[in-house]
C-alpha cells in the first residue's frame, strides 16, 4: 500500500467520551509513504460545568502487516482525559491503543505514541471510606458518597516485529493517572539489527490530596483505602546483531508521596538480547548520576537483563563513557545503580571461554561467547641433533573455526625450555606471540635433545578467549653410530658343529592348543564373511594369534579380554572326528551348540552344550523381537528368554570368566545368533537379583579376529566428525529424527570436532572433511538399514541420498587410509534372524574399513537414542577401551543415572551421570518420561569390530 504521503486520521476529540477507529493495513509487498497514521482519542470536561457528564478516552489499535517493508512517519494511538469540576459520580479514564507491525523485511517509523494519560486540573473530591468501582478502562479507583470514580490509565503496546532490520524514533508506552497508571510493554525484533530513540515505558501516579472544596474538613483527599499503583512497561529488544537506542525508561514513581493512601508498583522488566553490541546512546534529562536505563519503582525495581556477543572483535561492556558496546550513563533499578565500569572486568577476567555472567541485585549483564576451535597437523617434521628446521605455519594446514563468527589469530602458547622459536627477521617468539598463516619460522630444539619432542605449542584467540592447545612435534634423529673398527675375520672351521632348531615360541603360550579345528575355526568364520561381502584377502590369523593379541590389550589396558566362538556342529560326529576329517556337512536343525573360550592365560575352553541349532536360533530370534518390542505395549517375558540364553551362551564358561577375572567378552557367533542383543542376557546374582550381562562383562561382536583391526589406539586425543540429518525429503521414505540437533551439538560440547546438520550432510562434505582432517571418530546421527540379501542393498542415509555399503563411493570414502578408530550409527535397522541381514550387520567394520563401530540392532526410539549416545560420548572420555564406555553409559541408564526431568514450567532436560543438564529445547512432548532402564533402549547398540 502507498499514501503517496497522506495522513490516516481517525481520531477523536470530544468533551465527554471518545473511542478512536482502528487501522488495520495488510500488503503481500510493502506499507510506505505515510506521514501520520492517528486514532488517538481525547476528552477534556468543560470547566464551570460541575453536573457535566465525562467518560473514557480510549485509543485505537494500529495493525500493519506487510510482505517487504514498511515505513511510516508518527503513529500517534495515545488517549488523554482531561478536564475539572467533575460531577459528581462520573468515570474517567483513558486507554492508549495498541500498535503491532510485522514486515517481512525492514521497518522504519518516526514517533509511536500509545500513552495514556488523566490529569485533572484540581484535585478531585474524593470522600469517604469506599473501595473504588469497576468498568470503562477496567481499572479501581476511589470512590465515596458522591466522589468521583478515578479510573487506571493504560496505556497500549508496541511491537514490532521485521525479517531484517527496524529503525525507530522515539516510543512512549507510558502512563499518567491520579491513582492507577499501567505502563505498556515495548517488544522490538530483529534479526539483523534494531536502532530506536527514546523508549518510555513508565507509569507516574499523582494522586490528589488536601481540602479544596473550601469547608475546612479535610475531606478532598485520597480515602486511605484507596488502591494507588503505577506499574511500569516491560522493554524486551531482541537482535542477532546490533541494539542502538536513546534512552530506555521504566520506572514508576509517585508525584504526590506522604498522603493518606499508600502507593505501591514496580518498575517495568528491560530484556535486550544482542547477537552483536548494545549500545545506549543518551542520558534521562531528569536523573543523577545520569543514567541510560532506569527501572527503578515505588515498591521494587524492574530486573535488568543485558546480553551481548561483544560483537566480531569481542569487545567488553562499558558503563557510564562513550562505547561500542555499553551505555553512556547509567544503569539503575531505583536500589542499585551501576554508574561506570567495564564488565566483566579485563583485571580479574582476562578470558571468556564460556558465556560471563555478572549479576548485581536484579542486574544482569551476559556476555555470550564460546572459544574458538583450533585444528592442525601436529608433526613439524624431523631434524638432527642440534639441528633446527624452518617451515611455514600454512604447513601445519591449520584451520580455526569460531561459533560466534569473531575475528581470531593465532598465537604461541608455549615454547618446550631451551628450545627456541624465531621469525624469518631473527626476532625471537615467546608465549603469547601472534603470528600469521604466512610466515616462516625457525625452531631451534634443545642442546642435545633427541626423539620425539613436544617442540611448541599454538592456540587461536578471540581477543577474550582462547582454544585448546595444538602441541607440535619434531622428530630429532640422533647422529648415526661410527662405523665398527676393520677387523679380519678367522677362517671358518671345515665343519659347522649340529644345532638344534630354535624352540617354536608360539607353542609356549598360555593358550596354545594342538587342537587343529580351533586353529581352523577362525579361518573358517573369517571366509563366510569374505564370501558375503566379495573381498578375497587371506586370512592370516589363528587362535595363538588370539592369545598374544588378549595378552597385550590387557598389558595397555587392564582389562582382561576373552574370545567366545559359538557355532554349531554335527550332533552324530565327535568334536575328534569333526577335526581330524575336516568335514563340512550342511547345517542340520539337530547340530550341537558347541562354545570356545579363548584366553591369555589358559588352554582354550571347548564345551559342547546340550542344545539344538534349531532351539537356540528359535530362541534368540525370539529373545530379540521381544526385546526389540516398546516396552509400553509389551510384557516381561524376554526375561525367561533372556536367562535360557545366558544358561546356554555363559554360565558353562563363568568359572573361568570370573578365575581368570574377565572383564571384557568378544564375541564371534554362529548364523542365527549375530542379532542377539547380549548385554540384555540375565543372569542370577549372588543377590538372588536378576542381573544383566552388561552389569559384568563389557561386550563386543566381531566377525573374526582376522578381520578385525586389533591395534590398540587411545581416543582420548581424536576429534569427531559429526553429522546427521533430523528431516528428510518425503523421496527419502525416511521418519524423521527430531532430537539429531540436539544429540550433535551435545557431543561436540563434550568433544572436540566439527558438525554439520541438514543441508550440509551430504557425500560431498562427508568425504571433504574426512580428507582434509584425519578425524579419529566420526558420528553419523541418521537411519542406516542392514537389508536381506545382496550387502549391496544395505545403506547409510544422507540428507538427500543413500550411502551404499558395497558401492565404490564408500570405499572413495578413505575411512581406513589413516582408520577411523569408531564409526557411530545411532538410529540403524536390522532384519532381525535373517542370515544375510546379520552378516551385514556384524561386518560393519570390515566392510566400511574402520576399527570399531557402534550400531543399533533395531531402530530405537529417540528418547532412548539420546541419553545413551550424549551419556557414550562423556564415558570415552575416560573408559580405557571403547566397550567399556559403551557398557559404562548403559549401566548409566540401567541404573537411573542417566534421566529426563521436567522443571516446574514444564521445561525438560537430559540429565547426564555426571550432573551435567542439557536442555531439550522443544522436544518435551516428543520424549515425556520412559522408562530408561528398560533394555529396549539401551541393549540394542552394540560394539562391532574392535572392542578396544
């Protein structure tokens, strides 16, 4: 709509009572050329008129919606009533209109005006002892045998609301009245910036006292029960950049203190929330000190609530001086007032790595920041003895990243002793030092220091915090040995004398059998899986390998392992004549269970156990859908399956899980029992309790040893790469996953890494960031489908396509060139019993060519998905293997340690085993309270690959 630059009047000015017209504008495109747009309403008593009827003064509301922009001159909603000599018995108040403005892009307005204001000229003779009335405005005054009724003033709201920037003059929301005045709220938003005046929100009450009426009686005044109250407005502005503006008042005060009635009210509440610099540009003319926010009140000042990003360079809050960020005067709510300083102060808080929060009385002022990230190359290269190197920074390919997009630099944060940094002039580096990406360095190591050394160390800064440090390290090579003196050599004897062969050390292990269908059992698993997945590497590992590999995770970890082959054999053939035929025969629903347990420190275990492959495989298909079911819709039967499974699958081997203190088991399973969720096994404690496995054993499931990376690598000092999808386009055919945000930004405060959500979860970034950062973990929070059949039908979901598991795309992918140590699939599918679907399931890691996995055996829900992945990621960071934490992290959910918990507004957060709370920011409904301990939340993600 355009006016071409008209006025709207729709006002009124009337001797007894008036009501403004109300405007209300909509265009798909833009509001512009305005002057004035006017529904005040007026009404003033004639004077010498005593029995002259008056009533309210009530403004009209102003309602603009518009597409792009608008832009106006003054809006004037206010309402007065004024006037003396009321007659007896009359009403008087006034309401302010109020004025609400949306745009899709930009709003520009002069003056709004929504007070509300009633001023009697001489007091008003109020008499008796009553209690004021109700009507017109809605508001209680005093009332008495023939007094005036005297009515609130309230005055209307402004919002304004805009997709870009607002840019306003001077908004008065406040209130005027003998006995009740209730300012209006103020609510400015703006993504991209807000500039106003002078906001007034403040309500003044004035109420009448003395004897005017000539007869001595003292009656005229305010009767003692008179309710007299000024209520300031609320002023909330909100921007993800700047915040400029005059002045902001909401005070409420009293004109007339010490009469017969008592007067209360509150200054009104100012929010501003700044994703940049708040910057308040004047001074109140009536105020000492002056000061640029007031919200001081007759009975109790407003809460002040500042927050701010500092802007790009991070610049500190000052008050009471000129700034970029800060306010020129003061800041007071009446109790306290806050007349200069600089917050926080650069003395006693020289970083902010994590929000600073100061509060004083009800003033508070946040100052909102994260500290930067710093990646790089940690290898400076390798030099000799007393030798230094001389390289550029781009070398190290560092990369900062910053959450609140601030300006950084990267600075020295320690230099080893005796070593020596310099620049290409010869200027020698200290901690502290700057330098950019473009210069070249000289380090100079120690005297005579030789091996790996931790050279330096650097970190990037925001100007008030700084990352965590990046330590380099430089291989110093000692000096080559002198070649051994010339010596001649004795003639050899005509005759060598006979030796024996040097004793074969891998028969002297703990575990070394002479059985020869253990040593071909390994072999034989690995081949199936090879078979399946079409890849043709030899295996070229057997069960003596398995010992020496048990034997030294327990020396880096403490942790002793266990090997449990499960498979099945021919019920008519002993376990001799099986080995010394070699036989593979069909597999027949009759054949035995039959388990091995490998360890490093006994000849392995071989039990044949009084079970067919047709009851055990029926069993933990059956044990699985049960525990797959909700546990809102299902009964406690797994718990019989549960304890069958644990007879046949461990208690003929606990005597010696617990004689040799087993803490881990590692699991490689026959057809039919890959999709067993074995940490929901039961077992009976000496408590005569029902116990789960995972409440002894950490566990894992791997296809074979040979196929399995066994390499022990500490994850302490990796980064994460984590990704994930909480929608999907409807081609997909995928739920979506509402809590995704959630549990990505949850992991990446408890670990370093990078995140990327939605949009951004494509092939292309996921193969971009692996190659560009070696990142030790990568999370992907998306669907992932273990289908029957062809492996080539199994995927990983990306935002907008499928990641097959046998494609060339997965294997372009280089997740194995350096390893990822753990691949996380938190929501995956697997057909439950179904052959194919399980070999899939459980050469997860060999297949995509990682360490380890961790994977769901079902799609569980994202009230049990959360806790456990947000809980997983806490616990590596201190578990000694990868098993360990993902047992610890369930125990934490078995054992309600782990829980959500709702405030008394009905808000929820995830409580971690460490105390830590992380708000559920929307999700409550989606989540309400489960039963976490239930295994259906927990049991279903397992350890594939390496436990370790």
């Amino acid at each position: 709509m355009t006016t071409n630059g008209s006025d709207i009047d729709v006002s009124v000015a009337n001797a007894t009572t008036g009501r403004g017209g109300a405007v209300v504008l909509r265009a798909g495109g833009s509001i512009t050329n305005i002057d004035l747009i006017n529904t005040s309403a007026f009404v003033d008593a004639p004077d010498g008129n005593p029995d002259f009827p008056v009533g309210d003064a009530i403004g009209g509301t102003v309602s603009l919606n518009a597409g792009l922009d608008i832009n106006i001159d003054d809006i004037d909603a206010s309402a007065g009533n004024f006037g003396s000599n009321f007659a007896s018995g009359i009403t008087v108040g006034a309401r302010g209109g109020a004025v609400n403005l949306n745009a899709g892009r930009n709003i520009i307005s002069d003056s709004i005006n929504t007070s509300a204001v009633v001023d009697p000229f001489e007091a008003f003779p109020l008499e008796g002892g009553g209690t004021g009335g109700a009507g017109g405005t809605g508001g209680t005054g005093g009332t008495g045998g023939g007094g005036v009724i005297l009515f609130d003033s309230i005055a209307g709201s402004v919002s304004l609301t805009a997709g870009n920037t607002i840019s306003t003059g001077n908004i008065n929301t406040s209130a005027t009245d003998p006995v009740v005045a209730d300012a209006g709220a103020v609510t400015l938003r703006a993504p991209n910036g807000i500039a106003a005046g002078a906001i007034t929100a403040s309500a003044t009450v004035n109420p009448p006292d003395g004897d005017d009426d000539g007869d001595d009686d003292g009656d005229d005044g305010v009767p003692p029960d008179t309710r007299i109250q000024a209520t300031g407005g609320s002023v909330i502005l909100q921007s993800n950049r700047d915040i400029r503006f005059n002045t902001i008042d909401t005070r409420s005060q009293n004109l007339a203190p010490g009469g017969t009635a008592t007067a209360t009210g509150s200054g009104g509440r100012v929010t501003i929330t700044a994703g940049g610099l708040i910057n308040g540009q004047g001074t109140l003319a009536d105020t000492t000190p002056a000061t640029t926010i007031l919200s001081s009140g007759i009975s109790q000042g407003g809460a002040i609530e500042l927050s701010h990003s500092g802007g790009t360079i991070n610049v500190r809050f000052v008050i009471g001086s000129p700034s970029s960020n800060g306010t020129v005067g003061a800041i007071s709510n009446g109790t306290t007032t806050l007349s200069t300083g600089t917050i926080p102060d650069p003395g006693t808080v020289p970083q902010i790595p994590d929000n600073d929060v100061s509060t004083v009385d009800n003033i508070q002022i946040t100052f909102v920041n994260q500290a930067p990230r710093l990646r790089a190359n940690t290898r400076l290269g390798e030099t000799g003895v007393n030798q230094s190197i001389t390289f550029r920074i781009s070398d190290l390919n560092i990369r900062v990243s910053d959450a609140n997009d601030d300006v950084t630099s990267v600075e020295i944060a320690s230099i080893r002793q005796g070593g020596t940094l310099r620049r290409a002039d010869g200027s020698v580096l200290n901690a502290g030092s700057t330098v950019s990406l473009n210069e070249r360095l000289t380090y100079e190591p120690p005297p005579n220091a030789t091996g790996s050394i931790d050279a330096f160390s650097l970190r990037a800064s925001d100007n008030v915090s700084f990352s965590a440090p990046i330590t380099l390290n430089l291989d110093v090579q000692p000096p080559p040995p002198p070649p051994p003196p010339e010596t001649e050599l004795p003639e050899p004897p005509e005759k060598y004398p006979s030796t024996l062969p040097p004793p074969n050390l891998r028969a002297q292990l703990p575990c070394a059998s002479t059985d020869p269908n253990i040593f071909q059992l390994e072999d034989d698993y690995a081949r199936e899986f090879q078979d399946y997945l079409d890849t043709d590497s030899k295996p070229d590992r057997d069960l003596v390998d398995t010992c020496a590999i048990l034997t030294n995770i327990a020396s880096a970890t403490g942790i002793r392992p266990a090997v449990i082959y499960a498979n099945f054999v021919p019920a008519s053939i002993s376990t001799e004549q099986y080995s010394e035929a070699n036989l593979s025969l069909p597999p027949q629903p009759d054949d035995q269970l039959e388990l091995i347990l490998v360890t490093a420190d006994a000849v392995p275990l071989r039990q044949r156990i009084n079970a067919t492959r047709q009851q055990v495989q029926a069993l933990a298909k059956q044990f699985s859908e049960q525990v797959a079911t909700d546990p809102r819709t299902r009964t406690e039967d797994y718990r019989d399956s549960a304890r069958q499974l644990y007879e046949w699958l461990i208690q003929p081997l606990e005597s010696q899980l617990q004689a040799q203190e087993i803490g881990n088991l590692v699991f490689i399973l026959d057809e039919g029992l890959r999709s067993v969720p074995l940490a929901a096994l039961i077992y009976q404690g000496p408590d005569n309790q029902d116990h789960f496995l995972v409440e002894r054993y950490s566990v894992g499931l791997t296809p074979s040893l040979s196929l399995t990376d066994t390499r022990y690598q500490n994850l302490r000092n990796s980064e994460v790469l984590a990704m994930g999808a909480s929608t999907f386009p409807a081609e997909q055919g995928q739920l979506d996953l509402p809590t995704v945000e959630t549990q990505v930004s949850s992991i990446l405060n408890l670990w370093q890494g990078e995140g990327f959500l939605n949009p951004d979860f494509t092939y292309e970034t996921l193969k971009n960031e692996r190659q560009q950062q070696p990142f030790g973990i990568v999370h992907l929070a998306t669907h992932a489908d273990f289908e029957p059949g062809d492996p080539s039908r199994s995927y990983i979901q990306l935002q907008n396509s499928k990641l097959y598991f046998n494609s060339d795309d997965i294997r372009a992918l280089g997740w194995n060139n350096p390893p990822i140590q753990l691949l996380v699939l938190s929501a995956c599918r697997t057909a439950l019993g179904d052959p194919e679907s399980e070999l899939g399931f459980a050469g997860l890691a060999y297949r995509t060519g990682v360490t380890s996995a961790i994977a769901s055996l079902w799609t569980v829900s994202q009230e049990g998905t959360l806790p456990l992945m947000v809980e997983l990621y806490r616990q590596l960071r201190q578990a000694p293997i990868k098993a360990e934490a993902l047992r610890q992290a369930q125990l934490a959910m078995i054992n309600g340690e782990v829980q959500f918990d709702y405030d008394q507004n009905g808000d929820g957060f995830l409580r971690l085993s460490d105390g830590t709370m992380i708000p559920l920011k929307g999700l409550e409904d989606q989540i309400g309270s489960p039963n976490l301990a239930d295994p259906f939340y927990w049991s279903a993600f397992t350890m594939i690959g390496s436990p370790w």
